[in-house]
C-alpha cells in the first residue's frame, strides 16, 4: 500500500493522479506527532504540497527580507506585543519555537507585503502587514516546519492566498466567517443555538479567535495540528464546521453554566479526531448555497451573507 512517505518523495506521481489520494491518506492514517526532525519535514512537505507552495529560493527570499531589517516602529511593536504571549504557557511550544523567531518572519511578512503594494497600485483584497492574530496563526508552522524559511513560505501562502479576507484592515473575511458560524449552528442544533442567542451570543462575540486563527488558539496544539493537517487537505473552510463542533461537545455544560459567554472564551482541551469525525458528518446537514459560502468566503470579500 503507497504511504505519505512515497507519495511526498514522488513529485512526479502527484503531478498526474495521488493529490486525492495523499488527502485520502492524511484522512485515514494521519500523520504522526513527533519531535523527531524527519517527522517534522515530512509534514511540511505535505502541507506544501497540498497547498501547492513553492519552497524553490524560499531560504533566499527571506534572508533578503531579514536584511531589511525591522519595520515600522508601530508596526514592530504591535509584533513585539504579540509575540511575548504567543502560547506563554505551551512548554512544548516554548521549547521549540523561539520569540525571536516570531518576530523574525511576522518582520519579514510586513516588508513582504509593503513591497507587494508598491508593485501593485490596486488590490481586490489589501492584506494587512499585521493584524493581531497572525502571532497564532504562524506558530503552527514554525512548530511543524524544521526550518524558518520554511515555515515562512507556507504563512505567505496562507495569508495572501488561502485566506486573504480574513487579514485586512476591518477583518472582513472573519466577520462573514461569523455570520457562518451562526448559520450553520443554527442549522445543525437549533436547540443550542437559540440558547445562545437567547443570551446575546453571536459567535462575534464567542467564536472570533477560533476563526481568525483557524482554531490555533485552543489547545492542546499537537490537536491543533492534525486539524491543520486535515484543513491542509480539504481546505481551511472546514474550521467553521470545526468550531460549531467544539460548541456541541459542549452544549451540555453551556446549558447548566451560570455565565455561559465565560465558558465560551476558551474551549476545553479536544481530541482532534473526534472534532474532525464531527464536522465531516456535518457536511451533508449543510445546504449546497451555505457550504458554497463556506468555502468562498476565505478568498472573496464581496459575497453576501443573509
């Protein structure tokens, strides 16, 4: 039986017939978690892959970068801010993953993005040099990449490509992800979904830091992975689905909690399978015109959302 491991070392074969396959792979067998190195590049790899990232020049393009030095003083101290808290209290993390590595690639990501507006005098979604959030949203890459470079050319991917909307200035993608997440609760447990509402509680108020961060912010991260894994695989659109699934598994405490926006402000400790196994049979609950939002709304800062 072909394995991750062969499909990776085979460009040749994915270019003709095995994306499917490798998706099919990650969903079935997963990868392993690991600190071993290799491990490590072999899920960069297949994050690349997947996402269709160039790693060619990559090391050169971000040693140019860091040449430039820091940005902005505003800019540099928003990123100094942010990187101090980055998973503080994930020893795993601080163990792996420097701050001095935050704030070397969020750097280099902000001079990135001012050369890309003085190229290009009009853009359909203005990206952002740095908006709280992308702190979280890089450190799953520097925590699964074996290299800085490497992991820096997957955000860019991420952030100008695969969820732009979510990274400008008003946040616009973000706040349509919001008004999904409403939606699709509503449409998969009415019953919560009133309560919550009942409470003044949109998921703008509960659910923007799973959204903006693709659930990076929950823990424990090595779950957060394999969710990545899985949204690497079938798209990044999936981690609304995910987050209506962290509310099921706790609909029985939020209905006997007291304050149930408190409880809501940071989801309990999940196992990755069990969420992902959740928002896959989601999926056929969803009407074709809503999951069609779901997807478009990552990259398109002009759909309407009822």
């Amino acid at each position: 039986m072909t394995s991750i491991e062969d499909l990776i070392s085979n460009p040749a074969l994915l270019l003709h017939s095995s994306l499917s396959q490798l998706r099919y792979l990650i969903l079935s067998e997963g990868l392993p978690i690991s600190e071993d190195k290799q491990q490590q590049r072999t899920r960069c790899y297949v994050w690349t892959v997947l996402s269709q990232t160039s790693m060619e020049a990559s090391t050169q393009r971000f040693l140019a970068l860091l040449k430039l030095g820091p940005p902005s003083t505003i800019i540099y101290q928003k990123i100094k801010n942010d990187t101090s808290r980055t998973f503080q209290t994930d020893p795993n993390f601080r163990n792996r993953v420097s701050e001095d590595a935050l704030i070397r690639c969020l750097s280099c990501f902000a001079w990135q993005t001012q050369q890309r507006r003085q190229k290009t005098h009009f853009s359909r979604i203005p990206v952002s040099t740095y908006v709280q959030g992308m702190n979280v949203l890089l450190a799953p890459l520097l925590y699964s990449c074996p290299s800085e470079p490497m992991a820096y050319q997957l955000f860019t991917k991420l952030c100008y490509e695969i969820i732009p909307t979510y990274l400008t200035k008003n946040l616009n993608g973000a706040q349509n992800g919001a008004k999904l997440l409403d939606i699709s609760l509503r449409i998969i447990d009415p019953k919560l979904s009133k309560f919550l509402s009942d409470n003044l509680l949109t998921a703008e108020i509960y659910g923007m830091p799973s959204i903006l961060t693709l659930s990076s912010c929950n823990k424990p991260l090595d779950q957060v992975i394999k969710l990545w894994d899985f949204m690497f695989a079938y798209g990044f659109h999936m981690n609304i689905l995910f987050v209506v699934a962290f509310l099921v598994k706790m609909r029985s405490k939020v209905f006997k909690s007291d304050s149930p926006v408190n409880l809501l402000r940071q989801f309990p400790d999940f196992d990755a399978d069990e969420i992902i196994r959740l928002g896959v049979g989601f999926i056929a609950k969803i009407p074709a015109q809503i999951y069609d939002l779901l997807v478009d709304h990552l990259t398109d800062p002009d759909i309407y959302i009822p």
